[in-house]
C-alpha cells in the first residue's frame, strides 16, 4: 500500500463520515418534521425555510449547554461511553459500497472505504462492538433508570444479534461471498435480479428489518430508553454534547442498518433497470439511486417509529428467540435447497 | 507499518491484561478483558488470519464479554476490598506454574526461532473461503464432534438452569 492508496482511503474516510453527519443532521429534521405530521402538528417550522435550519440551532444549543457530570459517575468510563458508541456506529459504515467503481486521472477507486473478503462479518462485529457504549454509559451513571436501561439493551442486542446474522446467511448462500461489493455486483441488470425478489429472499429480507430495527434501538423495540418506565434509559444521565453524541450514534446506527438493507437485498446502487450510459453520468446516476433507496429505508424507519407501540420486554425476547429465530432457520434451509438444486433458474 | 502496528497492539494487550488482573472493579476488569480480546485479534489480522479476527470481535468480544457484562451489572458486584492476608497455597501453586509456562514458552519460542526460515503464506491464507473449505473437507469430523460437543453443553446448562421441565 503506497501513500497515494492511503490517502485516497483517508479522503474517503473524510468524505463518508462527513456526509454520515450532515445525513444524521437532516434525518432529525425529517423524523421530527414527519413525527408532526403523522400527529397532526406541525413540528419544527420557525427556524429558516420550512424549519431546515434547526439541526443547526439543535447543534449549536447542545455545544453551549452545561456538561453535567454525576459526582457519583465512574467518571472515565462515563466519558468513554458516548465516544464508543459514536465511533462503533461510525466503523460499520466502512463496508457499505455506496457506488460503483470510478476512474480519477487514471486510477480505478472503488466507492467504498473498506473492501473486505469477510466485509459482511466486520458489519457484524462493529455493530455487535456497538452495545458496549449503551451497558457502559448504563453501569457509569451509578443511577437505576440508566443500569436498567444498560441491562435491557445488553440482552436486547444479543439475542437480536443472532436472529440478524442468520438473515444474511440466505444472501450469502445465494452470491456465495461475504464480500458486499461482489454482492451488489451480482445484482446488476433489471431489478428483478435483486436478492429480495430474483433471490426469494422476503423472509430473509423481513426478519433483517426487524432485527435491524432491534439491534439500533428504535421503536417498537426502545426498551433500553423507554420513557415511561425508565426516564431516558441508559442516556439518563447525559447532557449537552454526550447526549447529542449517543442520538447521532442511533442515527448513524439506523443509516448503516438501512444502507445493508439496500445492499444485501435490494440491489445496492445498481438502478434496476439498464439505461444506455457508461463512466461518470453512470456511477452519478449509481450513487444517487443508491441515496434514493437508502432514503426509503429512512422514512420508513421514522414512519414505524411513530405508528407501532412499545413491545414488552417479555415480547421482545419472545419474538426474537421463539419467531425470528425459527423463520431465520427457515429461510437458511429454503435458500439452502434452492441453491444446492438449483431451482432458481440462473 | 506492521511493526508500528504490532507495538501499539503488543502495548493494548499487556496494559489491558494487567488492568484485567490488577483492578478492583469487576466492571472494569470485563471492559479490559474485551479490550484485550480485540487487541488479540489485532494479532490475528497482522498474521493474515482474517476470517478468525473477524469471529474472535464478534463471538468473544460481541457476544460472550457482552453476556459476561450482564451478569456482573444484574448482580451488581461491589468492587473488591484490598487483602493484606497471607497468600494461600493455591495463589502460590499457581504463581508457580504461570513461571514455568512461561520457562516452557520460552523455550518452545528460542527453539522455533532459531536460523529456521517460515515458508510464506498461500494468498487465500485466513479468507474465508480457506477456512470454510478445510473445516468441511479436512477437519469435518472434528468439526461436527465440536458442534455435537457444544449442543451437549447447552443441553446440560439448560437441564441445570431448569430442574422442573
């Protein structure tokens, strides 16, 4: 690896975790503008066009706001935690290929910072890494409601996690390759080649979603911060830019959950349908239907936030272990004996 | 850039394994231990074992340290007070074999190092394919005697858990 490669990977490193901001920033625009007109309120509208700029005043409020420390906190594993949890919801994204590969002066790069043979597994690991910023800030806030909220979200994350990794099994099985830029590959052409429908990968394609929505803490499955038993849950205790830094890690944590989504299942930045262009209109073209899709995932993600209730806990780990688990078997063994008979007419 | 790597890891394993041993709180010690547990597979990508760096974050590091974390928070363990007893016979007995297999360590390193040249790795080494394939081709007897192993254990820790079923 020469300096030129590691700095085009750090210029993309800059790049991606630049736009992963300005996504979370508009993303909590959208959740609380769609919040209120799901509500019938208007959400947030004084601040700039149609409210556009109060990510802004938000980011500039929580850097001004006192930073409150508990004087009972284990205070450098309290200060640890936000951190762990930012920057492990950051390091999953390295794996999503967010288009295609494109010649610079000469030089083919590929539109993704990380491609790994095992990239799908260093998704897993990141975000399995990712459960430690929640128990951490639970057990240093020395407060019941935050190691409740702690509690809840270690054995939420890791019974969810197993059910999640078995979904992908299915895609595996079908490309034969851990590899999500190869993966995306295999799914070029019309958009019925896509895994979830040229791949029979629905169920597949459901319980990812659900345990996806599990393993990111959104509703219906926000028992670790669920308000009305638990004050805030695990972030209780945090003020100012520690609390702003666990919300932009569950923002970061739903974009890279929706952008697999995209990849594994729904073709990743390829249109679906051929169009008659080549070289940079094409990888343009690429990249924003990549965006499109991954935006879908988004509204929909604000879009149960605000119609499904809270489950119980008792639910919770009964849908994960007694349903997704059992369905995620099921669709390794169909996705099984549809590749090893061939049945899927390719 | 590989020694610089495996220094700053070397450092990360030993100081988070001594923490491991040393602190008082229970917690912390668990944090460490994940620590040192990715430090660990830190090692394994500088081998080219990748596919193993991998399963080592997410089973030890994801799930089993994670599960380990639980049970300390759910009993809420208080920090351990400092002892100025007398070491017992068993502190001592193992003080002893941790020199000795460190004297065997040693010497099994000075053996295997001396003039002998490593032939270089395959370019598949570590993927996951590599690994696939000779876990179900070579080793497949072994590997299904493991898995059959692990379903007896969790048979056993089920029928412990639950007297009544």
């Amino acid at each position: 690896m020469n300096w030129l490669e590691i700095a085009i990977t750090l210029a993309e490193i800059l790049v991606v975790a630049n736009a992963l901001m300005i996504g979370v920033s508009i993303m909590t625009w959208i959740e609380r503008r769609l919040s209120g007109m799901i509500q019938f309120r208007w959400g947030p509208n004084r601040v700039g066009p149609f409210g556009l700029f109060q990510p802004l005043a938000d980011g500039i409020k929580f850097l001004m706001k006192e930073d409150i420390i508990p004087a009972e906190a284990h205070k450098p594993i309290f200060v640890l935690a936000p951190a762990l949890s930012l920057v492990t919801a950051l390091c999953a994204f390295a794996v999503v290929p967010f288009g295609p590969t494109v010649e610079i002066a000469g030089r083919t790069i590929d539109l993704v910072i990380l491609d790994l043979d095992g990239g799908l597994l260093f998704g897993l690991a990141a975000a399995s890494l990712g459960v430690y910023g929640i128990v951490c800030a639970g057990w240093s806030s020395r407060s019941k409601y935050a190691l409740m909220g702690g509690l809840r979200a270690s054995a939420q994350m890791v019974s969810y996690e197993l059910a999640l990794a078995l979904s992908l099994i299915g895609v595996v099985l079908l490309s034969g390759t851990l590899r999500p830029v190869a993966i995306v590959e295999q799914q070029a052409g019309w958009f019925w080649n896509w895994n979830v429908f040229g791949g029979w990968q629905i169920l597949g394609f459901l319980v990812f979603l659900v345990a996806g929505f599990a393993e990111t803490n959104r509703l219906p499955f926000d028992l670790p911060e669920a308000e009305s038993e638990l004050v805030a849950g695990y972030h209780t205790e945090y003020s100012a830019m520690k609390f702003s830094m666990f919300v932009m890690a569950e923002y970061i944590a739903m974009i890279t959950v929706s952008a697999m989504a995209t990849t594994l299942f729904f073709g990743g930045y390829q249109l679906g349908f051929p169009v008659p262009l080549e070289g940079w209109p094409l990888a343009i073209l690429q990249v924003c239907a990549f965006l499109a899709k991954l935006s879908a995932f988004l509204v929909l993600f604000v879009w149960v936030r605000w119609t499904l209730p809270r489950f119980r806990y008792d639910q919770l780990m009964d849908l994960g272990w007694k349903r997704l688990l059992p369905l995620g078997l099921i669709n390794v063994i169909v996705t099984g004996a549809l590749v090893a008979f061939d049945l899927l007419g390719n | 850039m590989e020694l610089v790597a495996f220094v700053i890891l070397t450092a990360l394993a030993v100081v988070s394994a001594g923490v491991v041993l040393l602190h008082r709180s229970p917690v912390v010690a668990a944090l460490s231990l994940a620590a040192n547990l990715i430090a660990v597979a830190g090692f394994y990508l500088l081998l080219n074992a990748q596919f193993l760096a991998l399963l080592q974050v997410i089973v030890y590091a994801g799930a089993i340290m994670v599960l380990v974390l639980f049970v300390i928070m759910l009993l809420n363990l208080p920090e351990e007070a400092r002892r100025h007893d007398r070491p017992s016979a068993q502190s001592v007995l193992g003080m002893a074999l941790a020199v000795v297999f460190v004297a065997v360590l040693g010497w099994a390193l000075a053996r295997a190092s001396s003039g002998q040249e490593f032939p270089p790795s395959s370019p598949t080494f570590g993927s996951v394919g590599s690994v696939g394939t000779a876990l179900f081709t070579t080793f497949f007897y072994p590997f299904e005697a493991v898995s059959l192993l692990l379903v007896v254990a969790m048979i056993g820790a089920v029928l412990l858990a639950k007297r009544r079923i």
